[in-house]
C-alpha cells in the first residue's frame, strides 16, 4: 500500500515539488488544480519514501503502515483519482521574471495576514536575485485570518498550518504591524507613498443575503457571523444565538454550511479539546438542537461541498446522517464521483435512530421566506425538481421547515476598499493577474495589487491561495523590473514611525508571540490547545505585557 493524502489536504502542493517520482497530482500547472477539492497520490507510482510527509503543513499525508479504519476510504478515493485521471495540460502561467538589473530594495506593503498574505510574502522571499522589504498591516492583534477565525475548531490537523504562517511572517526584511488599520490608523495613500506596491490580500469580509422576505427576523444569521464567533474572533464574540429550539436549517450545501452542522449538531464532548471560544463552548453545551437541515437548491450531484467533509459527517457519534434524495447513477461517470455517490446514497438510504441527533441533507429546495412576526419561526422553500437536461425546474410546490434558528451560507463577499475600483457584483477588486485595474478603461492602478478571495472569489481551500498569491507576487516583480512602479518618497523606517505615531497601540511578532503564549497556557490547564483571548483591549494587554484579566 502507498501513502495516502487524507480529509485535513489543504491543496498547498508543498509535497508536490518534493515528491521524486512525480505522484502526487494534479500539480498547480494543471488545470485540474484550480478545482480539485485535494492533491491524490498514485499509488501504483508511490515509491513511500516519506519525502510529502515531512512537507506536508497540515499532517494530511499518512503512510501506509497508519491507515486506520476510519482512513480506509481516502485509500479508494487516491486510487480512483488515477483510474479516470482527468487531463493534465497547463494553464496559462506568469512566465518568471529577471530581477537582476533592477536597483534597491523593492518594498511591498501586505494588507492582512492570513493564507493568500502569507503566501505572497513568501513568494516575494523566495523570488532569486529579489532584495525585498515587505510591510504586513493587520487590524487585528492576531494575525492568521482565516486559518486562526474561519477553520473549523474540530480540523485542529489544517489549523496547525499556522506555524507555517508564523514562520513566514518571522523572516528577515519582514515587518509586521498587528492590530493597525489601513483607513484608520493609516490612509492608502501614506502606505503607498512608502512603498513601490501594496497588496490588499484581506479575504472576503462580507456574505451574500439570500434576498427574501423575513431575512431581517431575529434568528435569521449569516453563517459567517457564527463561525466567527465560535471561533472567538473579537468583533463577534459578544453575538448571541438561539439555540433553544430543536431545530436549525443551514441554507447552501459548501464544506461552510456542513461545518456549521458538525458544530451544532455534534456532541458538545468533542470540541471540548479544540480552540473554540470558551463563550461558544458553554452556549453549545446548553442547546436543545437535535436536528440540522443542510437545504440545497439543486440535486446531490450539484453540493459543492467536498467528499472528504462529506464522509466526515458519517462519523460523529450519536449524530444520524440522512439525505433526501440519493445520487443519480447517470451523474457518476468517473470513480471518484462514484465514490461520492455512494456516500451520499448510503445517507439517502438511512433511517434515524431514535435518540440520535441529526444532519439532513435536503435536496431540490429555494427558500423563498423566513416566517415568523417578532422572530423566526421556520422557513418556506419551493420544491424544484430534475429536468432530462439535468438542471432544476420549479415543481408548482412549496413547503415549510420549522425552525428557530436560519443560518444562510449562500458565499461570502469582498467588500470595497476606499478610493479603489470594485466589483460589486462578483465582491472582488477587479484585477488582471492580481494586478487592480478599472474595470471601464482596463487601466492598471498603479502600484495596487490584490491576492485571495479578494481577488478571484471566494472559492478554494487554504492552500489554493498559493498559486494564486504567487501569480501577484510574480507581477508585482515583473512591473518593478519594466520600472512601472513609482519610487516611494518615504522609507519603511518612516512608514514604521508613521505608524507608531497614529497607532501607539501597535503591536509586532513580539507582541503576537507573548498572547499565543499566554493563550497555550491558559489552555493546557483546561486540558485544551489555547484559550483565545477574545476581547481587543485584554488580546492587546495581554502582548504588551500589561496587566490582564485571566481568559475565559
């Protein structure tokens, strides 16, 4: 047996540049990479040499020798990718650039510092021949963005990219400024006048409503508001949720809206060793939810979420997996669809088992209202149907779920930076590869640059940030070294007394280090990973060494 790539795969592709023998597909030159939902080792190719596994950053890679049982089905899913392998051409790429007749330090200012930030200060430092200096902003006092406030706290395996994250952060000729605003602290303007190029690589920030009526009802939540709070992000954690009726619907069927059902619906014993928020700890312990509706506008063959969450809801203790529709054999024409087909009939086939919890997974539904006067009270859906062509027509049909709490995870949303052009439509700064143009005469903006969600969506895993925060990283160098980019009037020693005089608040890596620490030890004495501070001004006591009230 080969090595397996398991359910925490981020699609970093970090073992893919490390692997000998060239088995771990698709590759980030492959166009199959853009959508894969993770990297697949062939095993027939495989020569277990362990190279992938000292790479991987999240510990998704498993020799053969540790395939547990609950493993066993990422061995069929690895081996099915090679027995279709779809076609492997590459896309188009940024050809690499010369940066030897360039003169000075190129300075590069990073708004955020989570995955896509991470990656393009990474990309910049490892680009040959490159002197760099980068400036990294972030509002928060920690940094880590989506790693640290949007993965689930019961995937500890993808948070620990983290120290990954940290260590790129912690390079030479990288400054980082926590707990800074650009547009409060700072303006866009000051930041660029003291660098050549600044990249806002701040994630998606906003949601998409679902547009009905009631959506404004008390009990009717965005489902990226609760994984905030849950994941004790300061501006979210004094939210409150209902969780005193006995059921919840989650609209949208992403790997998002089955985290939210794992959370929910799962038993509160299991997140006892996470990072959860200690406020969400105790708010799950005391829910009487027992059932979690996953409501989909389309058939099962169309859920966007990925197999590997797909099966990881079969394994929660005392939680029955149901589905109101199984998947159409016409639909599963390559083995790993057959394999996700499977897994969804087997749900569709079960019956619930008195006592159990429950996450159904309804099919062929569109909200079309939230009910209720004072508060929600449940939710009114069309029933679609499948037509011959394999899309969905309305039946003439309508039903209501009861329900006390409606949490919509329909996509998230970039939101407008000031001063700079904005796709409202798509919620992204347009751009052409990473570089920010107006999108009515295609002009590039001179010297702005976007990376992540911010740029392309918010589509993909962590990892997928990679290659897409390197195509910035890549332009940014490439309009550098044609002399596209203005000269900065100001040095980074300027920039960083700038900041320091608006925000005497300002916190560093220093700063960061002493609040993770504090929070791992607050954590080991509840038997848990960390205690997240999640008030702003204790997280900032906390790193600058001022007294603090104990967490929790």
């Amino acid at each position: 047996m080969a090595h397996v790539i398991t359910q925490p795969c981020c699609n970093d592709a970090s073992c893919v540049a490390v692997c000998p023998v060239d088995c771990i597909h698709p590759s980030p030159r492959e166009r199959a990479f853009v959508r894969t939902e993770m990297l697949f080792i062939d095993p027939d190719a495989c020569i277990d040499c362990g190279a992938c596994v000292d790479e991987c950053p999240v510990d998704a890679i498993v020799p053969p020798e540790d395939v547990t049982p609950a493993l066993e089905p990422f061995v069929a899913i690895n081996a099915a990718y090679y027995s279709d392998r779809p076609g492997s051409a590459a896309p188009d790429v940024v050809e690499p650039v010369t940066v030897a007749a360039t003169s000075g330090p190129l300075r590069v200012a990073v708004v955020g510092s989570g995955p896509s930030a991470c990656y393009v200060v990474d990309a910049l430092n490892t680009i040959r021949g490159l002197d760099v200096e980068i400036t990294v902003l972030e509002r928060l006092p920690a940094p880590g963005g989506l790693v640290r406030y949007g993965v689930a706290p019961d995937h500890a395996a993808t948070k620990s990219i983290a120290t990954l994250f940290g260590r790129t952060l912690g390079k030479r000729g990288c400054t980082v400024h926590l707990n800074t605003e650009v547009g409060v602290h700072v303006t866009h303007d000051e930041v660029l006048r003291h660098h050549h190029a600044v990249v806002y690589a701040s994630g998606a920030n906003g949601d998409r409503p679902l547009g009905v009526p009631g959506e404004g009802l008390p009990g009717s939540v965005s489902a990226r508001d609760f994984v905030l709070w849950y994941n004790g992000h300061p501006d979210h954690a004094d939210a409150t949720f209902d969780l005193s009726g006995e059921r919840a619907v989650v609209v949208g069927n992403g790997n998002v809206a089955l985290d939210v059902a794992r959370v929910l619906a799962g038993d509160v014993a299991r997140l006892i060793g996470t990072d959860i928020a200690a406020h969400a700890l105790e708010a799950l312990a005391a829910s009487r939810i027992r059932e979690v509706v996953v409501l989909g506008r389309r058939g099962p063959e169309h859920a966007a979420f990925s197999t590997p969450e797909l099966l990881g809801l079969g394994n929660l203790a005392g939680v029955d997996v149901t589905a109101s529709h199984s998947f159409e054999a016409a639909h599963a024409n390559d083995e790993l669809t057959r394999i996700r087909a499977s897994v969804l009939n087997r749900y569709a086939a079960a019956q619930p088992t008195p006592g159990n919890r429950r996450i159904h997974l309804q099919f062929f539904g569109s909200p079309t209202g939230i009910l209720g006067d004072i508060r929600t009270e449940g939710l009114r859906i069309d029933v679609n149907e499948r037509t011959a062509e394999g899309g969905i027509s309305a039946s003439g049909r309508s039903e209501t779920v009861p329900a006390d709490l409606v949490i919509r995870s329909v996509g998230f949303m970039g939101r407008p930076v000031e001063g700079l052009p904005f796709d409202h439509a798509r919620g992204v700064l347009p751009n052409r590869n990473g570089a920010v143009v107006d999108p009515d005469s295609g002009v590039q903006v001179r010297g702005v640059y976007t990376a992540g969600w911010l740029k392309r969506g918010p589509s993909g895993v962590i990892g997928s940030n990679r290659a897409c925060s390197e195509a910035t990283a890549v332009q940014i160098v490439a309009d550098f070294a044609s002399g596209k980019l203005a000269v900065p009037e100001g040095t980074s020693e300027q920039f960083a007394d700038l900041v320091e005089q608006r925000q005497p608040e300002r916190l560093d890596l220093a700063g960061w280090k002493r609040l993770d620490s504090h929070e791992r030890k607050a954590g080991r004495k509840v038997g848990r990973p960390r205690l997240k501070a999640v008030d702003r001004s204790e997280m900032v006591d906390i790193a600058l060494g001022r007294q603090a009230s104990p967490i929790g």
